[in-house]
C-alpha cells in the first residue's frame, strides 16, 4: 500500500549523524501501547474533538506517529478518504506489526504503516498537512533531534497537533510551557492551543515559523518545575 509514499520515505544519509541537544529533563517510560480503551475516548469524544480543532479534511495527507493499537489511524483514514493518505508510525516492531494487521484486516487502502526511529520518525520530506502526536511526545527520548527530523515532513502550511496531558513528565504529561518552548527550539510555533474535555488532556496545533536551524545551534530548554 501507499508504494509511492513509503518510498519517498528518507534513508539515514551516510557518514556522521548530527548531534543534539539532551532532553534536559525527565523521559517517561512506555507502558503500554494503548493510552486508553477506545470505547472510552469514544464516550467523551476525543477524536472528533481533536480533528475538528485541528481542520482535517478529505483529501489531506496526515500521519500518525507513535499510532500504537491505531485508534486515531483507523478513524482517520475514512475522514480524509480515497485521495487523503494516512501514514501510521511506531517504534516498536510487535506494536507496529499489530497495526499492520488491523489496517489490512479492516481494509484500509489508504494506509501505510511503518516502522520510526526513537529519535527520528523518517516522513517523507515536504508530504503532510497535519502531524499527529497524540499522548506520546512525553515518552520521546531524543526530543530535540526528534523534532528537528519530523518538521521536514510538513507541507507548506502544514501542522503539528499535539494531544497530552498537562501534568509532569513523570507522571505521563507534558507541561503546556515546555512543549512550547522545546518546539520552538526548533522552529516551530505555537498557532493555537485549548483545553479538551475529560481531565487534563489538552490540544495545541504549531507551524514552522522560522528557518529549522543547524543541530549545534538549538538551545534546549529547562526543565518545567514539577
């Protein structure tokens, strides 16, 4: 599936890799490849929440990093529809190979699933009108080469939405402040951001609004006081 997609995909380039900054602060741990039962993000909403907030339509090419059991891949592809695309990342293989399966079990033809790289998620450079982060930017080890790696996948105008939790990182969140900052090491800014219904979870949408600087020139952030 998606054969065009997955081999527009970037290989590592050759001969020494860039460094990057530390986290700088604590990294949660993951647990468990579901954030919660789907029955129960259905009951308050959450999809439709993020998506409406986040202006998905049909036709749009999104991606879904970190996608775990899927619950946002497999809703998001008959929302963009045939000529949208969907690409569905994991770093973990068993995770991943599960998602695979779901995907071809309930037929969706406009959906690739691949497997990323903790401190790169390897998108097709220039290809995405929204980047998914839902519940799992906390768990990302390497966030600055993460980040620096992942806005090349957005189209002109394109967005990272992130969904997490606005508690410390220990406790499976990140502090609204934070994020900001540590996308905006990177050049991306926040366009807008919101509270969603049923806890602390919150949503915030960025864009690229400054040049992606040079890996020795990001200035990491402090880490939030719990």
């Amino acid at each position: 599936m998606l054969c065009a997609l997955l081999a527009a995909c970037r290989a590592h380039p050759s001969g020494e890799q860039p460094s990057f900054p530390d986290a700088n602060r604590p990294v949660a741990p993951i647990v468990s490849d579901a954030f919660s039962t789907e029955d129960a993000r259905d009951r308050i909403g959450e999809f439709e929440e993020v998506v409406s907030r986040a202006g998905v339509k049909a036709g749009m090419w999104v991606a879904d990093i970190g996608a775990g059991e899927g619950y946002y891949t497999v809703r998001l592809a008959p929302l963009v529809g045939a000529k949208g695309r969907v690409l569905a990342q994991d770093i973990v293989p068993e995770t991943r190979d599960r998602l695979a399966q779901r995907v071809q079990r309930e037929g969706l033809d406009n959906v690739a699933v691949r497997l990323g790289e903790p401190a790169d998620p390897k998108l097709p450079p220039a290809s995405f009108d929204r980047i998914f982060l839902v519940h799992m930017y906390h768990e990302v080890t390497e966030p600055y080469a993460f980040l620096w790696h992942l806005r090349t996948g957005l189209k002109p105008g394109g967005e990272v939405i992130v969904v997490d939790a606005d508690r410390p990182v220990k406790r499976h969140g990140i502090p609204p402040l934070q994020l900001k900052c540590e996308l905006a090491a990177v050049g991306l800014s926040q366009d807008r951001s919101s509270h969603l219904p049923g806890g602390d979870s919150y949503f915030a949408a960025f864009r690229a609004s400054a040049p992606r600087p040079e890996p020795p020139a990001i200035k990491p952030c402090a880490a939030a006081k719990d």
